[in-house]
C-alpha cells in the first residue's frame, strides 16, 4: 500500500502506459500517487493513499517508481 511505502526508497522512472507497469507498483499520475495493483481488462485496479480504490485506463501514460537497489 502506498501509505506504507517511504519513497526516499524509490527512483521515480520515465513515463509509460500504465499496462507497462509492474504489478504492485507506486505511480505517479496527473492526479497525484497511486499504488497500482494490476490490470483489470481496459482498467487498472489502483489505491489512493487512503486505501480506496482508482480505476484508471489500462493505456494511461503514468511515471512509474522503481526499488532502489
């Protein structure tokens, strides 16, 4: 869950369509973050910081953040 997550941890990536994304993801949209859990069909299954559910389309151009290592 992104509420969960220190993003001093993360490196923010180039942006992709979100059906490029790794599952369990955080990504950052035009609305803001978003925890991204998976596609759904044309839709995506993400959360907000508050836990509830965002459904964007599966082609939405996002930045997605990836695990420093």
């Amino acid at each position: 869950m992104l509420s969960e997550i220190d993003l001093k941890d993360w490196i923010e990536q180039p942006s992709v369509p979100l059906y490029d994304v790794p599952k369990e993801t955080p990504i950052k949209t035009v609305n803001g973050l978003l925890w991204f859990s998976h596609i759904d069909g044309a839709y995506s299954l993400c959360y907000d910081a508050q836990g509830k559910p965002v459904h964007m389309r599966a082609w939405a151009t996002v930045n997605p953040f990836k695990r420093k290592t």
